[in-house]
C-alpha cells in the first residue's frame, strides 16, 4: 500500500491501456526472437518468417501469455539488480547524510531508513509501527526522509520539518508525530502551528527557511528516491531490501531480527 501523486491516463474505448500495448508488443518481440533464430537459418524471407510467427500465435495464443510472464520475470529481475547497485552506491548519503532526521538510537547496529509524506494515509496508519520497534529495539537506528509526493501541502509540510530539524532538532520527534497525526491537510500552516505548539520559536523557523536548505534536502531524498525506484509512501530500507508500503510491524520486525541477527533480511 503506497500513496502517490496522481496521474491521468486517457484511453481509446475497445484499445488496450498504452502501458498493457507495450507489454504485449514486448512479449510477441521476445516470441519473435525465440522463434526466429531456428526459422532463419532455413533463409526464409521475412515476410515468410512474420506468416509464420502470426499462424503459430493464433494456433498457440497461450504462448503470448507465456512470453508476458517471462518478461516480467526479467523486468523484476533487473529492477531488483539495479536497486541493489543503487543501494550500494548511495549507502552514504541513504544511511549518513547530514540532512537527515535519526530518530531511537543514533548509534543502533540495526538501521530502518523511512520515506514519508506528511499526508500520506498509509504514513500515519504506519507512525505507531515504527514508535513500537523503537520501544522495543534499544539498538534500532530509524532514519527519516522527507518525500514529498502529494502536492504543494505536502513540500510546504515537508520545508517546515527541514527547519524544524535545522532549529531545533531534540523537538523533531514531537512535532514529527503531532503533525503526522493530526486531521486534515498538512501544509505550511498546519505545520508551523505543529512546530511552535511544540516550543519552537516560530521567527526562528521562518529565517531558517529563507535558507536553501529545504530545497537542498528535498531534492537530495528526490534523487535518491529516484535512484531506488522509489514511487510513494510509505518506503523503507531494511539492509539491501527496498519494502514498498504500509506492510505493517511484523514484517518489518522479521526483517530486523533477521538483519541483526544474520546480516540480511532473511535468515
């Protein structure tokens, strides 16, 4: 369960979606490909070779289902290869960055990197996981990211957070979950109101974002976002494996115990 900005997609009545064309134009050119090469070498023509391609995929129509299946068997395949090589190379900045927000133990062994936005559904229905594993983990390291996915209220949210960090960061927490959990649309007014209930001095928040720090914060996540293949919130990194939604406190509880205990996710 993610949430992610929306998006518009027109279709033609009795078409296929342009995304569902695309996968099937790339499974009958896998198809072709198979088939292809042993046709080829009798040197037949290609108009020989397409006749009988299409009389084999009428006759055998299943094998365009097959191809379907395969392809995004390689898609996934590579998709998680290139994650992989993402993590590697940004571990630094994923793990270490100065922008970031640590929350539980700054020194923990055991690290859970979260991408939120302060109005994603998901992200709030998630927050109480996350106070459970820090309770109950001494050792965990939790690292927040700022991902702004849902609209302008959403960066003004996020802009107000970097200033928080910036200002008064041992406050973070507490404004973090107050505004998180509050109802309604988080926006740049809903989140100074939740940072100053807090004890933050509001003139002290308004020079900090006059700064370019929120920008350089944002687009920092953005591009690391992006790199990791990462479309909506809620998102965590547990180890080298990227976990894609709201998928609740056992499953990320496993994965820890398992970190901890086995150096990977799994054991």
């Amino acid at each position: 369960m993610t949430e992610t900005s929306p998006k518009i997609q027109i279709l033609k009545t009795g078409s296929l979606c342009p995304p569902m064309l695309l996968r099937v134009l790339s499974a009958c050119a896998l198809a072709l490909t198979l088939l292809a090469g042993p046709v080829a070498a009798q040197d037949l023509n290609r108009g020989e070779i397409q006749k009988i391609v299409r009389e084999y995929l009428l006759e055998h129509p299943e094998v365009i289902a097959e191809a379907l299946t395969e392809l995004d068997r390689r898609e996934k395949e590579a998709a998680e290869v290139a994650r992989v090589e993402a993590l590697n190379e940004s571990a630094d900045v994923l793990f270490n960055s100065s922008r970031q927000v640590v929350l539980g133990n700054p020194e923990g062994s055991v690290t859970l990197v979260e991408f939120f936005d302060y109005n994603c559904g998901y992200c709030k229905r998630a927050h109480g996981d996350m106070v459970k594993l820090i309770d109950e983990n001494p050792d965990l390291k939790v690292v927040l990211k700022e991902f702004p996915v849902l609209g302008q209220g959403s960066v003004e949210a996020a802009q107000v957070a970097v200033a928080v960090n910036s200002v008064a960061p041992e406050k973070y927490g507490e404004f973090h979950e107050k505004l998180l959990l509050s109802r309604g649309q988080a926006n740049r007014a809903s989140a100074l109101a939740a940072a100053t209930s807090v004890g933050i001095s509001e003139d002290d928040l308004l020079a900090s974002m006059k700064t370019d720090e929120a920008g350089q914060t944002i687009e920092e996540v953005y591009s690391l976002a992006n790199r990791l293949g990462l479309t909506g919130t809620p998102s965590y990194v547990v180890g080298n494996d990227v976990v894609m939604g709201a998928v609740g406190y056992e499953e990320l509880s496993q994965k820890l115990d398992a970190l901890q205990n086995c150096g990977q996710t799994t054991c």
